[in-house]
C-alpha cells in the first residue's frame, strides 16, 4: 500500500500523483510510440482505430461522464469534422488548418444543441440529441453538391506544407499526436476551475448554481468542447477510413459511442480508451469464436448485435463502473491484499427518486 | 388537387401516428410508473410482430386466438423483464436503465437476426382483412388503417378506464406520483412495476401485430421507436394521452410534409417537430410543469 505525504498543496493537482504513475505512464508512451516497429500492420492499423475513437470517446466522456450531459448523437458532431475535413483535404488546405477548422465547426454546432439543454434536462436532453443527429444525418445525404450524397465520398490522403502522411506509420504518428495531446488536454482542462465546475454540475445542478456556476455558460462550453474533440476524431477518422458516405454517422454510431464510454467506465479518462479498446477489439473476438462456435450459432449475422447487448446489460447490472472500475477493484484487491472486502466498492441502495421535480 | 387525395394523405398520417402513439404509450406508462425510459420499446414492437408471425405461419393458428395469445406472451415477456434485469437496477441514475435498455433491444434485434430462415426476410403478416379498401364517395380507405385507428381508440378507452376505475389503476397512480408513499400506504409497488411492464409489452406487441400489415416484419422495423419518441416529447412525457395526440401530430405532420415539401423532408419532419417543440414548450402539450419548491 502507498501511502502519499504531501507537502506541498501542488501536489492535489500534479497531472502524475506518485512516481509509479510516471513510470508505468512513460513506458505506456514508450510503448506507443515503438509500435510501428513491433506490432504487425494490421494490429497498428487497429491501434490507430483505438486512438481515434479514444479521441471521440474523451469528448464524450467530457461531456457524460464530467458534466452529467448524455448525448444520444454523437455521431453527427463525427460526421460533421468528418466531412469538413474530407471537404476542405480535397480543396487542399494543410492538415492542421483543416483540422482546426473541423474541430471548430463542429464546436460551433455543438454550442448548438447545447443550447436547447438550458431548458431541458435528462432523458429531454437525450431526445434533442438524438434529433439533432438524425437531422444532421439526413442533411450529408441530401446535400449532395457537397457530401457526394448516399453515393458516398472518396477522401485525400493526409497532407500539410508539401509533406504527405500517406503510410500508415506516419498516420499512426499524427493519430498518436493528436490522442496525446487530447488527453493531456481533457486533464489539464479538469483539474481547472473549469474542470471543477463540470463536475459539480453533474453532481448538482442546484449546489453548482448556487456556488455562483453560471449553468448556462458552462453546459453550452462543454457541448462544444465535446464536439470539438468528436471534429477532431472525425477529422482522423475520415482520413482513417478514406471512404464517408451519411449512414457511418446514423444512431447506431452514436449508440456505439455512448456503449464505448459505458463499458469504459463513466467518469473515468482511462475509460473513454479503454472503452476505445473494447469497442475496436470486440469484432475480431467475435470472429476469432466464430470457428470455435457451431455453424448456426457462429455464422449468423446477429451474432455481434447478441454479444454487444449483452456485454453492455451485464456491465450496466454488475459493474457500474465499467472495465476502469474492475481495474480499480483489481488494484485496491492487491493494494489491500489480504484484507480487501466484498463491500468496499458496493452500490448503494436507494429507492426510486424522482428528477421530476428537479 | 383534389380533396379525396388530401384527405387519403390525412387517413395514412392518422393510422402512421396512432402506431407512434402506441409505442409513445409504453414510453409514458413506463416512465409514469418507474421515472425510467425504455430504449427497447421499439424492439418489443418487433418481437411481438415476429412472435404473431411465427404463430400464424409455422404454428398455423387462426388470426384470431394469434391475437390475443401474442399480447398475452409479450406481456409475460414485458414481466420477465422487468423481474430479470429492470428492477436490480431501479435507483440508480436514469442513465444506467437507458443504456440497459438499449443493451435488451440489442440482443432482441440480434437474436432475433439468428433465427435461421426467418430472421433475415421481410415477410408480409397474414391477416384477414389485408389489401381490402372502403370507398366513401372517391375517398378510398385502406381497410388496415381503419383497423389501427379503431384498435387505438378501443385501447385507449380500456387504459383510461384501467386508470380511472379499477383497484390496481389507481395504485398505478398512486406509486408514479410518488412511490415511497405509495409503499407506506401499503400499495406493493415492485408487482405494480410489473404489471407496468407487461402492460407496455402488451401495448408494443399490439402496436406490432398492427403495423405489420402495413409495412413488412423484419428485424429493423423496432428503428420506428425512435420516431416515437419524438411523439412523446410533443405530447408531453409521462401523459397518457399526450402520447396519443402527439403521435397524432408526428404521424400527420410527415404524412403532409411527405406530401407538400421536397423529398427527404418527411425522415426529418418528426425530429424537427421535437425540437421546436423542445425549445420552446419543453413539457410538451399536456406535460406537467413542475417547479421544485425550496
């Protein structure tokens, strides 16, 4: 067991609490960034998927996991840095002006939506985003001038200032950058005031209000963080998978999302790449049991829909926390080792208490 | 243009909005009795088509003891449910039972996708009255949406009755305002969850086998929940007839915005409708406008 003396009040705040983190923190980098050279191609390209949807997946947890703002729609804040991105590479804009512009233009339509959760809240709030995504859906496959329609688009490869990221290493390398970057973000920005406000929102509206938290500001500037983060991702996604068309951003995406962030562990950063982990893994398990399932079970197309379902209803009963959550359980369990409890991470009960008059 | 025509594009949006309606009801008898959204109600729907389908072609029972024994299973199903995997959870923030939902309507869609022969196709629900029409001076009706409308104002009659006459009706209301009081006054609120439960699997099965004749059974048709949504927003969320009237106002606003405005509008109409509608009256039409006094 590790017991921290602090002596200095900066130390509640250090980004690494304790040498173990930036041992254990540096070789996970260290790790990352040999990867071209000791995975094999399609294991990076696999890994480049877990950043990306690591990235959208932080936005998300920003917003979910630290706000307490649920958003059945993300895709569509994806779909929109997707097609900027796509748009403005094939004009021939440098990949970090792009970029940015995709990032801000899905902020810009984040800051949006989240104006309508200034009135509504709960299940409302999840009912508007979903909404609003099924009309930005609609919208990529009606402005054909633009998007190309249902017929899809074709995306350049990535490029800036006459240099080319055309393999997957040097991609692997801009999607490592930007993840870094990202996470490195999302934590300085919740260890801010701004950070702090997030939470205490999402832990009480009425307590935050009253603590002087202007409601409106924060809620609206976390949509458009969130979004902004989901334009980045979609940025690389769309480089990623060279290939858009609208029905990679309709509800099924968004659910995905929501599920990556749930199985991840809300609340948690390390759940958003976990989550990342689990959604982009789960599909070649799935193959990989095909072989070893009979026939009827192995090769019906359900098979994947069943598996999701499943993992997400015994998550959501058995381990609120998520996969980040058992880590912690793993972790006190040997912290503790021989006196660690059934109880110590027990939900509590509660009866049914109504948000209606919230 | 002619009357007869508007008037055709009037009945389809009626009979469209009353199967929102119905899906919407489930929504609000569920969320009126546990404060809980149930993502799966649209793949309860699904089930309960695919379950008269399978009754009526395989079993080969006549359409009129499929009827009642789909409604009857899918509300032990609904039961089932509820007991299993709805009522450990029940406490925990709102969220939780969203994403468990979503999670049952996952597994019922792939499951149901599983089923070797049957779960891929669209196949046509065999009923009685299928492809008839009525004619009232040039206005053709397609018997099919007579059916839904008269069935959804039958139903509509029973609940109200359920609600305002019986025993267990009242209990219902008495636990959705509040249920720790209910629980002292000696109501058993977990079997009334239940109930509640079985009842909204029974409304989406009905809302199922309903449907089904008018467009195809296949695994994807539980997607029309999302549209229900929408309708128990503008109804107002948590009211049993708002869910009626504002599946109503979804049906019938797409039905006119397929017909008047340019092709794509109609897929959006209803998501339009709630938004505006979200933004400016966010208790929807006959929604309760609660303030917390401090």
């Amino acid at each position: 067991m590790r017991f921290l003396f602090k002596t200095r009040y900066d130390q509640d705040i250090n980004l690494a609490k304790h040498g173990g983190h930036v041992g254990w923190y540096g070789a996970l980098l260290l790790l990352l960034v040999a990867a071209p050279w000791t995975f094999p191609d399609y294991w990076l390209a696999q890994l480049t998927f877990v950043l990306i949807y690591g990235i959208v997946g932080l936005g998300l947890m920003l917003l979910s996991g630290f706000t307490g703002l649920f958003s059945i729609g993300h895709a569509a804040f994806l779909g929109v840095g997707a097609y900027t991105q796509a748009v403005l590479a094939a004009k021939g804009w440098p990949f970090p002006v792009s970029m940015a512009v995709a990032a801000l233009l899905s902020a810009g339509v984040g800051a949006m939506v989240g104006l309508p959760a200034l009135r509504v809240k709960g299940i409302y709030l999840g009912i508007a985003t979903l909404s609003f995504a099924a009309i930005v859906e609609e919208g990529l496959a009606r402005w054909e001038s633009v998007t190309g329609g249902n017929a899809g688009m074709a995306v350049a490869s990535l490029q800036a200032f006459g240099w080319s990221f055309d393999s997957s290493e040097a991609f692997y390398f801009v999607c490592l950058v930007c993840s870094v970057g990202c996470t490195l973000a999302v934590l300085n920005l919740l260890r801010s005031p701004t950070g702090r406000a997030f939470v205490a929102i999402r832990d009480s509206e009425v307590s935050a209000q009253s603590m002087g938290i202007h409601l409106a500001y924060y809620k609206t500037l976390s949509f458009a963080l969130s979004a902004g983060m989901a334009g980045i991702g979609g940025a690389l996604y769309a480089h990623k998978i060279r290939f858009l068309s609208p029905d990679q951003f309709n509800i099924l995406q968004s659910i995905d999302l929501l599920l990556m962030i749930v199985i991840g562990g809300v609340g948690s950063v390390h759940g958003a790449f976990l989550g990342a982990i689990f959604l982009i893994t789960m599909p070649q398990l799935i193959t990989l049991a095909k072989d070893y399932l009979p026939e009827a079970v192995g090769q019906a197309p359900g098979l994947q829909a069943v598996v999701y379902g499943l993992v997400l209803i015994v998550f959501v009963l058995f381990e609120p926390l998520g996969l980040y959550g058992r880590w912690l359980k793993i972790r006190t369990w040997f912290q503790l080792f021989p006196f660690y409890r059934q109880g110590l991470f027990k939900r509590q009960k509660s009866f049914q208490k109504s948000d209606r008059l919230k | 243009m002619q009357l007869a025509q508007v008037l055709q594009v009037l009945m389809g949006g009626v009979a469209q909005g009353c199967i929102y309606g119905l899906i919407a009801l489930g929504f609000c008898l569920i969320y009126k009795a546990t404060e809980t959204v149930s993502f799966a109600q649209g793949d309860l729907m699904m089930l309960g088509a695919f379950l008269g389908l399978t009754l009526l072609t395989v079993a080969g029972l006549p359409f009129w003891i499929t009827v009642p024994s789909v409604i009857l299973a899918m509300g032990l199903f609904g039961m089932l449910l509820e007991r299993l995997v709805v009522s450990p959870i029940l406490g925990q923030p709102a969220f939780s039972i969203v994403m468990l939902t979503i999670g049952i309507g996952y597994v019922a869609r792939g499951a149901i996708t599983m089923i070797p022969g049957m779960g891929t196709d669209t196949r046509a629900l065999e009923v009685p009255y299928k492809g008839e029409v009525l004619e009232f001076g040039g206005v053709v009706l397609a018997v099919e949406q007579l059916v839904i409308v008269a069935t959804t104002a039958v139903l509509c009659a029973a609940l109200f009755a359920l609600f305002k006459y019986s025993r267990v009706g009242i209990a219902m209301q008495a636990a959705s305002q509040n249920q720790i009081a209910a629980f002292y006054m000696g109501i058993p609120v977990k079997r009334l969850n239940g109930l509640v439960w079985a009842l909204a699997a029974a409304v989406a099965a009905l809302a199922g086998l309903l449907l089904a004749p008018i467009t195809f059974v296949h695994a994807n048709m539980g997607f029309i929940g999302l549209k229900a949504f929408p309708a128990a927003v503008v109804g107002g969320f948590g009211s049993l007839p708002g869910a009626i009237v504002g599946g109503l106002v979804i049906g019938l606003v797409e039905a006119l915005s397929g017909f008047y405005l340019p092709e794509g509008f109609k897929d959006v109409a209803a998501y339009v409708v709630v938004l505006v509608m979200l933004m400016f009256k966010p208790n929807g039409l006959f929604g309760e406008s609660l303030r917390k006094k401090v």
